[in-house]
C-alpha cells in the first residue's frame, strides 16, 4: 500500500520529458516572452534556453502547474540576465527593435513595439503584472524591490505606451457622457493583442531567426 501511495504521488508530478514537450508545444510563446522582457534577440534566446534547463532540473512541479511553472523560470532567467533595477529608467531607442520585428507576427508589430520601448524595469514590470497577472507582491518579491515601485513603473508604463500607440483615456465629462465612444485602454488593448499569440498554438514560422 505504502509503495502504490508512492507511485501515485510520484506521478503527480511534472518530469523532464513533460517540461521538454511543453517546451516543444509552446516555443513560440515563451520566446515571445522572453523577448519582450530582454528586448534582445540573442538575449531572449538565452532566457529560453535557461528556462529549460531550469525547469528539467527535477524539481517537484505538480503536472497542472507545470506550464506556469516554466514561465515563471523564464522570468527569473531573465532578471537575472538584464538585472533590470540596477539600469537608468530614463528610455533609449532600442537597437534591436527594427531587426527583430521581421520575426514578429505582423498583427502585434505595433504592441510589441511599444513595449521593448519602455525602459528595462518598465518594462519588465508591464509584461510581468499586466501580461502575465502577477500581483504586485509576486513582482516585488521577483524583481527585488518595495512593491510601490510596482505600482509606479507600472503607471510610468501605461503613462508611454498611451502615447506610442496613439490611445487615449477619457476626461471624466467624456466618461459620464452616455453618447461618448467606450474609452480606448491601454492595457486592455495591448493584453487582448498579445492574448491572442498566446492562445495560438504555433505560426507558420518560428520567432527563433
């Protein structure tokens, strides 16, 4: 009995192969995220790599949890890589933005690109609480820092991204008006927008170059 509870429990949980095959089946979705965190090809093909390795390792990962769990090793993967806190928060032109953007599928150019624009921490915390819906906590504890600077880079971020991608939020007279058009959002618009590469299985080419 003591050995059937055993087995039982050990098959549980998520092994190598498992994480090797959600690799196989969601390389275009994780790379996209790598991607947007790092902001660089080579970078995000490291973060990827990384997240494999990690994620094999043999820890004990519940199967349900497996797929989160591997995107949780690619985020600290790339955190580790571009320790986002220790750079400027000023924004630079991103170098890499217009080479990469050929391996981007065509519907998200305009959100992807907005958002390897923000600075290195902006950014992070953007795609970590807004794309992938960690609470501030989880992102204070990831990112190394109190969780008011959450809250601020994520509104710096918002504050741009309304800008770059041409969006506006309604004054409150426009709001309590009941003719006016429902308000363009930011983050609703860009989630929905990447929402929909997540949900698609594979493209028909691969973001690796």
């Amino acid at each position: 009995m003591a050995q059937r509870k055993k087995k039982v429990g050990a098959a549980a949980y998520a092994t190598a192969a498992d994480f090797k095959q959600i690799f196989t089946e969601d390389i275009n979705s994780f790379y996209l995220l790598s991607f947007l965190l790092t902001g660089n090809p080579e970078k995000a093909e490291q973060c990827f790599v990384a997240g494999i390795g990690e994620s094999t390792k043999g820890n004990r990962v519940f199967k349900e949890w497996a797929r989160s769990w591997a995107r949780r090793t690619i985020m600290q993967s790339a955190i580790r890589l571009i320790a986002p806190r220790d750079l400027a928060v000023t924004t630079i032109p991103n170098p890499y933005v217009a080479r990469a953007m050929d391996n981007v599928p065509l519907i998200l150019h305009a959100e992807v690109r907005a958002i390897l624009e923000l600075a290195p921490f902006e950014r992070f915390v953007f795609v970590m609480s807004v794309l992938e819906r960690y609470s501030d906590h989880e992102c204070s504890i990831l990112l190394g820092c109190p969780q008011r600077d959450i809250v601020t880079a994520r509104a710096r971020a918002m504050r741009q991204l309304v800008t770059l991608l041409g969006l506006k939020h309604k004054s409150p007279a426009e709001a309590s008006s009941k003719d006016s058009a429902p308000p363009e959002d930011a983050e609703a618009v860009i989630e929905l927008m990447i929402a929909q590469y997540f949900a698609t299985p594979a493209w028909s080419r691969s973001l690796f170059p």
